[in-house]
C-alpha cells in the first residue's frame, strides 16, 4: 500500500485531503502541531505525528518510508499574526520540509501556494503565467514559498510539482459565512469584480492529481471552480438558496478603505484583530478570476461541483450547524 504524508491534516483543506486519499486505499500519515485534535483524523484511520515545520528535527518521522509529500500547512491571512512567523513558516518551513523529503526518497512534492501570490488581476482570467503581485505579507510569503520549491526543482532535481488553490469553500469551513449573513446588507462598491470559487471536494481530487500525474516536475498548477463569476451574481446566488433577495444599495469604498487604515493602525501595534482592515476590502475592489485550461489539459482536472449547488450544501450545513 502506498503511503502518502499531508501537512495540515488538522485544518480544513488538510483534512478533507487525508480522508480523500485514505477513501482510494492509500496509507495517509498526516503532521499535525502539538496539542491539536487528532480524534477524527486517526478514527477515520489516519496516522498522525506530531511536528513543527520551523523545527527540522521533528520532520524524519513524518517523512520516512512515504512516497508522495503534499505540503498543504501553513500560516493563513490573519491579522494579528507577526510578519516574520509568516515567512518562518510558508518558507522556512517549506525548505525544512523539502530538504526532509529529499533526504528520504521522497518521489513527489505536491507544493501548496496560493492564486494570491498573483495579487489582483489585471487581464482576468489570469492564467499560471500572470505575474506575480502579492498584495500582503501572507501572498509575499507564499510567493517566496512557491519560488524556493521551484528553485529546489531547478537547482537539485527534487521532484516537485505546485498548485495554486482559488477561494475554497464548502459545508465544515465558515469563512464564506459572512457572505451568507450580509447578502441583504448593501453591497460595497458596484459589485461588478470577478470572483472565483472552488469547492473543496474539487480541490482535493484536483490535489490527487497533482501528486500521481506523471511528468509534470517543476509546473504550476491553479485549482478551481468550473466558472467564476461577478459578487452581483454570487449575491443573487446566495440569496436564491436562503429564499431572499440581496440589497440593490451599493455604498462608495473609500470610507471604508480610510476606516480601515486607521483601524489597523490602532490595533496592530497591540497585536488585535481590527474590526475592519483593507484587505477585506479588497474582496470588493479586486479581480480574482482564473483559467484553469492547463489543469484540465494536462492533469485531467475536471470540477463538477458548479457554483450553485456548492454554495446550496454550503448553506445547508451552516443552517444545520445552526449559524444562519
């Protein structure tokens, strides 16, 4: 039986990505952080070790005698995170996790990045080839991430393929909820920016692919949805599976981009998470729509959730969980 490791395997796309694997009859390890919660990962028959990617000394045992390595942990956008545990991680973690993984045979190195490091789009759909723009210090580092891996490829032969994942959604994940409770409030800005989503049982499989496709060391990956879409058409999709309708207002940005600027200024050097900052902000203002042509052609990728029947489960399971 082959045996893969998942990084993250605690999180939300980690996990559904272990039990993907261990569905097809793979061996899945997963490297979790001390003092997580690995009841439901080792009762759906997944091993766990415990490790930190900042400490090389805790990877030998995830890493030995598997096959397939997909990276998928990582310090996530948040704001009251220091710059530097961002890059202590999504980099220098990532090279810890390499140098392991070539030091025992690993045969492939699924790299996880994020369509982020592309920053706003300035010719959507973007393609992998688009530029790179990050836009925060969470997209610079997993830019400088996604660069070291590919220099590993280039520089040492480490067999090493990247996928560029595009807003994951699905039932068991709440960072889409806040679209769910505010559909009726007043959209900010015109609503006209392109949005693109990806259903997490897409992803996964589309990860599968990345890590048993043969031949495609040192290539970049984006994984998405079927389409993507405007925040006017997201709303009216949202409001269509609660049974209402969104708001017609739409109220200017810039207030809230100058709320922003002195909310953060205030709360960062406190090390709290401002009510608002810009960043959520550029959920109104920038593009972010994707092809996915090159993952179709040679990975075979092929999403089927589409957009309405994705956010239709997502809202059952938050209704169910009782948070709308």
């Amino acid at each position: 039986m082959s045996r893969v490791l998942v990084t993250g395997g605690a999180g939300y796309t980690g996990g559904h990505l272990c039990r993907h694997l261990a569905g097809r009859g793979l061996g899945v390890r997963t490297l979790v952080l001390p003092g997580l919660d690995t009841r439901s990962l080792e009762a759906s028959g997944i091993e766990t070790v415990t490790g930190d990617l900042t400490k090389p000394e805790t990877l030998d045992a995830a890493v030995r005698d598997v096959e397939t390595v997909y990276h998928i942990a990582a310090v996530y956008r948040e704001e009251n995170v220091p710059k530097r545990l961002f890059f202590d991680v999504n980099v220098g973690g990532t090279k810890n996790l390499i140098e392991a993984s070539m030091r025992r045979g690993v045969k492939r190195f699924v790299h996880c990045s994020t369509v982020g490091v592309q920053g706003d789009i300035s010719n959507p759909p973007a393609t992998e080839e688009a530029p790179y723009n990050p836009g925060d210090h969470y997209q610079e580092s997993k830019m400088e991430g996604e660069l070291l891996a590919l220099r590993y490829f280039r520089e040492k032969g480490a067999p090493i393929a990247v996928f560029r994942p595009v807003g994951i959604y699905g039932p068991g994940d709440t960072r889409f909820l806040k679209l769910f409770r505010n559909v009726r409030k007043p959209m900010i800005g015109s609503g006209n920016v392109l949005y693109h989503l990806t259903y997490i049982d897409d992803l996964v499989e589309g990860i599968r692919l990345v890590g048993e496709t043969a031949g495609i060391e040192g290539q970049t990956f984006t994984l998405a949805g079927p389409r993507y879409t405007t925040l006017n058409e997201l709303y009216a999709v949202i409001a269509g599976v609660l049974g209402t309708k969104p708001s017609r207002l739409r109220i200017p940005v810039w207030p809230f981009l100058a709320a922003g600027a002195a909310c953060e200024t205030v709360c960062r050097p406190l090390r709290i998470s401002p009510p608002i900052y810009r960043r959520r902000v550029d959920f109104f203002v920038k593009d972010r729509a994707f092809d996915i042509a090159k993952a179709r052609r040679i990975l075979g990728y092929d999403p089927k959730i589409d957009l309405a029947e994705g956010l239709a489960r997502t809202g059952a399971w938050y209704k169910e969980q009782g948070l709308l």
